[in-house]
C-alpha cells in the first residue's frame, strides 16, 4: 500500500453562521486560529489549511498578535491560505458579479495582508457548483478547485480529479473530497480505511480531509499522533501532511489524461433554493442596487468631480458575507436572519446614499430652461443598452389638463395610477420612458399647456379580458387563473391549459430537503375571491386577481401595456401555512422543448424532469408550435427568486416554502411542539411573462429581465443652467450578445473597470464605446466569455484588458 499516498489535509471548516449567530462563529474563528497555531508549535511537521478573507479580517481587527503569528506562518508556508474569496457561499444563488467580487475582495486581501494569492478554489460545504465558475475562479488566479457536494450519491463524475471546464473553454483541476471535509478529534484509522478503495489507476495520490469541524476546532493532537502512527503500518497508504496546493502541483506534473466535465456540479439540499423569501429578495435587492450605484458614481466622478464612495468595499463585504452557504441558503437559526437583514440594510443604505450623489450632481449639472409651469424629470438608465421601460413616481400638482413631454417637446402618454400616499393632492405618474444607453433622458411635467393636448390611447380591457396589438389575456372569473394568452400575430394559444396556477403542495422535508428532488404531492389550489380591473389608461391596463387557500391570500395586479410585448405581474402573498409550498404553474403550448436556465454570467440547458432547479432571474421554455410549425417560446422572468421547475410542459416558478427554520434531519420534530415556520406573513415580488415568437436569444431575455431586476431611477429636478445635454448617453455596445454589466472605480487608482460578457454561447467581435471621452473597446468574445477592461483616466494611457482582480492579463 505505500505505493499510494494520502496528503493529509489538516483543516477546521467553520461555518461563521448557522446553528449559531456571527458573534459565537467569530468567537470560535479566534479558538480555532489558536488552536491550529499551537499544534504548529508542538508539531514542526504539522500544516493547516484555511479559507475565508472575512474571517481573517475578524482575527486581524479583534486579535492582532495572533493575526501577527498567523502572517509568520503563512511566511513559512506551513499555513495554507485557499479560496480567494471572501466566504465560502452558496454557488448557485449569487450573481455573476457577486462571484468576481469573492475573488476581487478576498484575493485582494490576502495579498495586502500575506504577500499571497490563494490557487486553490476552495467550496468544500457549499450545496452545489454553478456551470460558469471555472471562468471565474480562474480570471480570479485560481487553477484548482476542492468542493465535495454533489456527492457520489447526488451526482456521478468520472473520477475523484477531473478537469471542470466552463462554457468558455476554462479549464480548473477539481477535486471531489472524499466521504467528509471533517472528522473526529480522535484517532483517525476508521477515517482513512475507509477511503483504501477510492485509489484508481492512474490516481496513486489522494487527498484525506481530517480536523474538527462545521463549529470549527481543528485538527487535534489525537489526529496528528494517529497519522504518525498509521505510518508505521504497511497495510496502509503513506500518509503526509500537505496542502492542497502541493497535491494539485504534483498531479499536474504527471501529465495525467483527466476526464473533462462540462456541467454543472447538482444537485445537493434542493430545497435551499426557495428557503427563506427575504434574505433571498434582500440578497437580489442588493447586488443590483450596488451594481447601479457603482455605475453612476465613477461616471459622476469623471464627469462632475462627485467623489467616488470609499464604503462600496464595506458594502460589497456585507453581501458576500450574507452570501455564506448557509445564510444565502436560508439554513440558519431565525436570529441570524435578523443580523443578515442588518448587513443587508447597511449595504443597501449604502448603494442608495452613492446613488443619489451621483445621478443628482449629473441632474444638477444639466441644462433646463426656466418654466414656472414645468416640473422637470430626469430619467437614468442602469443598462448599456436603448431601454423603453415603464417608470413610476410620486408626484404632486397633476391637473387634467396636465402633459408630460421629452426633451424634445414631443408629448408623451402617461397616466396616473393608485398613489402609496392615501392623501389629497398626491399622484403617481405612470409613463413609458425612452432611454439611451447608460444615460439619461428629460421629461417634463407641464402643468398647464395651452399648446399640447394628452396622447394616447388605452388598450380594450375589462375585468376579465386585456387586449393590445399582440396579445388577448382573459381570465377564469371562478378560479382566477389564466384561461387564454392568445398570440394575435401568429395565431397561437401560449399556454396549454390554465396560466399563473397557484398550486399548493405538501412539503414534510427540512429546512434543505435532504434527498428531495421533486415536490410533486399537491394539497390543493388557491381560488380567486374577487378578478376586477383596477387600472386603465394609456400607458397600461391591470386586471387584480384576488385569491385565498386556507388561512392565507395571494394578490396578482396582471399588467398589459399599449405597445410592450411583456405581461408584468406584482404579486402580494399574505402566507400562513406550514410544511407547504407554493407554486406558480404555466403549461407552455410548444413541442420539441429546449429549457434553458440563467446561472451566474451564463446560461444552462436542462431536462424537463420535475427536479427543484436552480436558476437567476429568468428561465425559458422554447419550442415549436403545432399549428404553423414556428419557434416560439415563454420567458418567465422574476425580480426575488430562484428556485424553478419544470415538469413537461410545466414550468413552475417556485414562490416559497414553509419547514421549520433551520429543521436537520434526522431530527424528528414534537407534533405538540410549538416552532417558528419560514415565510410566514407578507411578502412581495414581481415577475414577467415574455412569449416570443423564435429563441429567448432573439427575444432580448437578459436584457427584459435586468431592466426588470434593476429599474430607471427618476429625479424631480429644477430649472437651472448646466453644462449637460438634456439627454445624453456614456456607454454603447455594438452588438446584443454583449452585455455590460459592471462599471466602477479601479481598486488602485481613478481608472474606470468595465466588465462586458456574451450572452449566447457565440463567438462575437464587439466594439464599447464611450462616446464623451473619444474611446472605444474592441474585443473578440469566445462563447460566454467574460472580459475586464481598464480604462485610464489619462487619455493618453491604452486601454487594458485585466483579469477579475483588475491585474493585467499575462
């Protein structure tokens, strides 16, 4: 057997928050750091391995001569810095740009603060790995991957080492620990007995995870003697202290043929993906509110000198912690969603504080002309793209014979719909907006105008039926579902059989649903009470549905606008059931289907099995009709969830689910026993159905569901003098595939970071222009490929492109 080897990998996994808060996983991080520091003094052999900037942040501000002993061992090697991120979160949850900010921030730390970056990715708890993290772990410096679930029983792969390659083509060396990241505090023989018959030809060489872990602790002297003795048996591989980094490297000198996985890496604890609404809703409210934020400030910055915030680090850190496997997951005891909600709020406090700076030192800077009559508004658009999108706001002084017109004089349909204010004199104003791409456009609210006259025209709508150029929507006045969406143009029936069904289904699974794939067994059906239109106008039509299941309510306002191909539905559920689960069912009406999922940066095909599905903002179901054999396809996009299936032609947007917080089988809980259920109470959220003749690709789905995500931000001005147009525009795409989806300061410097990504698996040439400062980026995109740029704020400097950490490109 000592033809084999074992690297013996020393490691405390801890998780900060789950069966605890933060304050008791901070406290333990400092036992656990102290622990592995004293084993390294009694043990000159004895090496750890540790993850995770945020904990090292805590030791560093609350322990700083430990952080000091801590530095030294890292110097020496013996203390193996991995991941590169700032927590181990959850990899399916988290956007794109969440997943670069990890590495952004972690990596970043661990080289002010070390002198290293780590090479190893490292997620070894996490429930499931996303398609696209092989792209981002390595433009993050990192060549190799440790995870463990999926576990064997979850998912077959062709061997414990493979190579995990993205869309892109990127490549990462993974490794699939073997049975347990952790173990006992005791003699470790049982531990590695059991992992003997792992050893595969040509894989000689393994890795054994040991030391106490989940609440952290470490390695132990008992393991660290039991190693010692174990190698003196020669019935058992040789086993030696080692890194991760150490086994990668010497896998990779052997030249071995490893097998290629290309997928992602599912399915483990199903259930997490729809557990807990809100620190699901705080957590997609945040990333996007940030993302804006950063946008505007460095282009105020550039344009207005508006100082760019310092606290969007501290902000961003609050995400990602929260991003934790079991925090983001919705895992935790209740109390630890309080502090979440904190974090979040600091975070979201922060993003809306830069926001406002920013668009309103722009606003402020623009030229409007002087008109007692005039209420001015200036619109900004967060998208790199012409965006038509409906924006609403408060408002007071509307009269009849009040128009709204563009900065061009032109009048534009509006209307006002129900104000949030129950008070006389308040309006919200409801309107379409043309916007330009990342920019912003002025329109005017005229009190009075002897010269222009209200325009537009509402669609035909009733109670039951709304109906514009493209689509007929008609309700079931009994049920309150969808009873027909009728495609004029192309003469098709979008749905087969009943549309937006609320389906209640009995769910007896804990807070993850360990082994559950499927929730299929239905309990019964929410029944409207009341469907009535609530409002009509020239911008939009909305048909309230009214609907009760037991002790609880759900309200769906269905909007259809005059000239918009999108059904908007906002959506109110008062819930106050336990071990249930609710979903919205659409049966789409094509054959030869293809479903497609959005993961972070990227897309994914899935079969239409029924299995609880991971997905971001939007997922498709594309096909072929019937009648006139054409490609048409339903795109359900949402601004709050994340958990879907579909099950033939059923695609189900799955809304929530009620197990008893932080519930762990085998755990069996007192039938007369009193707990606290998940999701109990209010709730809101928005999604949106797309039917589209031809492929979601055609029918701009990113796009629709980031405008839906990430709304215009609306400023009621002043009249002024300015330097700035009335309309503007500070960043153009040349193509649709390609997407602009971050924008902010450089780290280091005044420069601008633009990260771009392809949408459509197709290889693209596209050219980013920003028209204000005379630049252009050209840049040749593999499919679904991700690329940063560095734009100097010199003009005389090149642009570079830069990996995720904003280092230029060896």
């Amino acid at each position: 057997m000592k033809d084999n080897k074992l690297y013996m990998i020393g490691n405390a996994h801890l998780d900060p928050v789950w069966l605890w808060q933060w304050q008791e996983g901070f406290q333990e991080a400092k036992a656990t750091f102290r622990s592995a520091l004293d084993r390294m003094t009694e043990s000159e052999d004895f090496i750890f391995t540790s993850s995770s900037a945020a904990m090292y942040e805590w030791i560093e501000n609350n322990e700083p001569k430990m952080f000091a002993e801590i530095k030294k061992r890292v110097q020496e090697g013996r203390w193996n810095i991995v991941g590169g991120w700032w927590i181990q979160p959850d990899c399916n949850i988290p956007n794109g740009e969440s997943f670069v900010r990890q590495g952004l921030y972690g990596q970043h730390y661990f080289k002010e603060k070390f002198g290293v970056t780590a090479k190893v990715g490292y997620n070894v708890d996490s429930f499931g790995h996303n398609g696209m993290l092989p792209q981002i772990l390595k433009k993050s410096g990192m060549d190799y991957y440790v995870m463990m679930r999926p576990m064997p029983n979850e998912k077959g792969l062709p061997s414990r080492l493979f190579m995990w390659e993205s869309d892109d083509g990127s490549q990462v060396m993974t490794f699939r620990i073997m049975y347990e990241y952790l173990s006992w505090g005791k003699d470790l023989e049982n531990h590695v007995r059991r992992c003997l018959g792992e050893f595969k030809e040509p894989l000689n060489e393994l890795m054994l995870f040991y030391g106490v872990g989940n609440h952290g602790g470490g390695p132990t002297k008992e393991n660290i003697e039991s190693i010692r003795r174990m190698n003196e048996d020669p019935s058992l591989p040789k086993l030696e202290f080692a890194t991760p980094d150490a086994y990668f490297k010497e896998m990779e000198s052997k030249n071995l043929k490893l097998p290629v996985v290309h997928d992602d890496l599912q399915h483990h604890a199903s259930g997490c993906y729809a557990a807990h609404s809100g620190i699901k809703h705080w957590n997609r409210k945040a990333e996007n509110r940030l993302m804006a934020a950063e946008k505007y400030s460095v282009l105020a910055s550039w344009i207005t000198g508006q100082p760019y915030p310092a606290e969007f680090k501290q902000a961003w850190k609050n995400v990602l912690f929260n991003q934790f496997h079991d925090i983001l997951a919705g895992t935790s005891l209740e109390s630890a969603y309080e502090d979440a909600m904190y974090l979040y709020g600091e975070a979201m406090a922060i993003a809306d504080r830069s926001l406002n700076y920013a668009v309103q030192s722009l606003s402020w800077n623009i030229n409007i002309e002087q008109d007692v009559t005039m209420k001015p508004i200036v619109v900004f658009n967060p998208h790199a793209w012409e965006s038509r999108v409906n924006v609403e706001l408060e408002v007071g002084g509307i009269k009849p014979t009040t128009v709204l017109l563009d900065d061009k004089g032109n009048p534009v349909p509006f209307q006002t719909v129900q104000s949030q204010a129950s008070a006389n004199g308040r309006f919200r104003l409801s309107f379409m907006a043309e916007l330009p791409s990342m920019g912003y456009r002025v329109y005017k609210l005229v009190a009075d105008s002897a010269s222009q006259k209200p325009v537009g025209e509402p669609i035909q709508a009733s109670d039951l039926v709304m109906e514009n150029k493209r689509f007929r929507l008609e309700f079931d006045k009994e049920t309150g579902y969808i009873k027909s969406l009728h495609d004029k143009i192309v003469d098709h029936e979008v749905f087969k059989g009943d549309g937006a069904k609320p389906i209640v289904l009995d769910d007896n699974s804990d807070t993850w649903s360990h082994d559950v794939l499927h929730f299929n067994q239905k309990a019964g059906t929410f029944k409207a009470k009341k469907v009535f239109r609530v409002e009509h106008g020239p911008v939009k039509s909305v048909i309230r549905v009214v609907s009760e299941y037991g002790s609880s309510k759900l309200v769906q306002d269905f909007t259809m606008y005059a000239d918009r191909d999108q059904i908007d539905v906002q959506v109110m559920v008062d819930w106050r059931e336990s071990f249930k689960m609710l979903k919205l069912v659409f049966p789409v009406n094509v054959i030869f289907s293809k479903q497609t999922y959005e993961i972070p940066y990227g897309t994914i095909e899935r079969e239409h099995n029924g299995e609880e599905e991971p997905g971001l903002t939007w997922i498709d179901y594309s096909g072929v009709t019937r009648k006139g054999n054409i490609m048409y396809g339903l795109s359900l996009m949402n601004d709050a969830k994340y958990s879907y299936s579909i099950h033939n032609q059923d695609m189900a947007l799955t809304v929530l689910r009620s197990p008893i917080y932080a519930h762990h089988v085998p755990y069996e809980p007192d039938p007369n026993g009193e707990y606290s259920f998940i999701d109990q109470g209010i709730q809101r959220f928005s999604y949106s159905l797309l039917p589209h003749e031809g492929t979601w690709e055609q029918a701009g789905t990113v796009k629709r569901a980031a405008e839906l995500n990430c709304k215009p931000i609306a400023v009621i001005e002043s009249f002024h003098a300015g330097e700035l147009a009335q309309s503007d525009s500070y960043v153009n795409v040349s193509r649709d595939n390609i997407v602009v989806s971050a924008i902010k300061k450089a780290e280091d410097n005044e420069d601008l970071i633009i990260r771009v990504y392809e949408t459509n698996k197709s290889a693209t040439s596209a050219e980013i222009e920003l028209p204000r400062w005379k630049r252009v980026i050209k840049a040749d995109f593999k499919p679904c490929e991700i690329k940063t740029f560095r734009v100097p704020k010199n003009p005389e400097l090149p642009i570079k492109e830069t990996n995720m950490l904003e280092w230029d490109v060896e």
